[in-house]
C-alpha cells in the first residue's frame, strides 16, 4: 500500500475514531455531571454511545489490520519454516478479505433494508441506516487492506520485532 493511501487512511480513520471516542468521553462526563448536580441525566446518553462506539470500532478496524495489531496465535512460527509462514499470512489476509466483503455485502443490504422500513433507535429515532451501512464501508476498506497485504512482499514487522 502507497505511503500517501497509508497516510490518508491513518488521518481519515484515526480521526474518526478518534472524534467518536472523544464524543462519548464528553456524553459521558455530561451525563454523570448531570445526573449528580442536576439528578437529570441526558435523554438517549445510551443510544448515542451505542452508535458513537460502532464509530470507534468500526473506524478503527482498518487501522488494526494496517498495522497487524490484532491477536496473534503464533505459538507455532518457531517450527515453521518461513516459506510456509509467508503462505499462511497470505491465506489469512485472503481469508479475512473474503469473510470482510462478505460482511460489507450484508452491512450495505440490511441498511438499505432499514432505510426503506424506516428503522430508527428506540429513543431518539436515529436512523440506523447510515451507521450499518458506514459499518459496511470501513469493513469493505478493511477488506481492501487484507487484500493488498496478501499480495504485497511482507517487510511489515510485529510489535515483537519479527517479519511476516
């Protein structure tokens, strides 16, 4: 992947997260602050956390998959040889580009599903449309991410120091 893509996928996808976590920071100061000065709490303070962390989650995922910090079961790389670690890195990056446009497919059909029906939260009547299919367009630049790795000669290091 291109420096400048890197960079504007760090900025774009940091940010987001970044801004959703910092808005549930202040909800939730507010909300408690609220509560205890003026026993009146934010009407919908759960909702609006609830969609704020699909931001962070789902923002942050292509990040993770970036920048290989996911879990990692490697309890075997020291028997393997390394022809055979670098095939099994890229299955993994195939096979998780697989499952993650497959999740982008049923995140884009059930909100455009909720978007025809109207589905909104319970309290504020937020449509959830935009936020399932936002889920599914950063599952899709996830999926992107895992596919150019697949295929792309690993030089990317662990946090522990070792190639790919």
């Amino acid at each position: 992947m291109g420096d400048k893509l890197k960079k504007i996928l760090e900025i774009f996808c940091g940010t987001l997260s970044g801004l959703a976590l910092f808005a549930i920071m202040v909800l939730t100061f507010l909300d408690v602050s609220g509560r205890k000065m003026l026993s009146n709490s934010i009407t919908g303070s759960l909702e609006l956390t609830e969609l704020l962390m699909v931001v962070v989650i789902f923002g942050a995922l292509p990040l993770v998959s970036l920048k290989s910090e996911h879990v990692v079961f490697d309890s075997l790389d020291v028997v393997l040889p390394q022809l055979v670690k670098k095939i099994q890195q890229a299955l993994i990056h195939l096979i998780c580009a697989a499952l993650l446009f497959g999740l982008t497919y049923l995140m884009w059909q059930t909100g455009g599903e909720f978007a025809v029906t109207g589905e909104t939260t319970a309290q504020l009547k937020i449509p959830k449309s935009p936020f399932i299919q936002g889920m599914g367009v950063l599952c899709a630049i996830t999926g992107l991410v895992h596919l150019v790795k697949a295929f792309k000669r690993s030089t990317d290091t662990h946090a522990e120091g070792r190639t790919l």
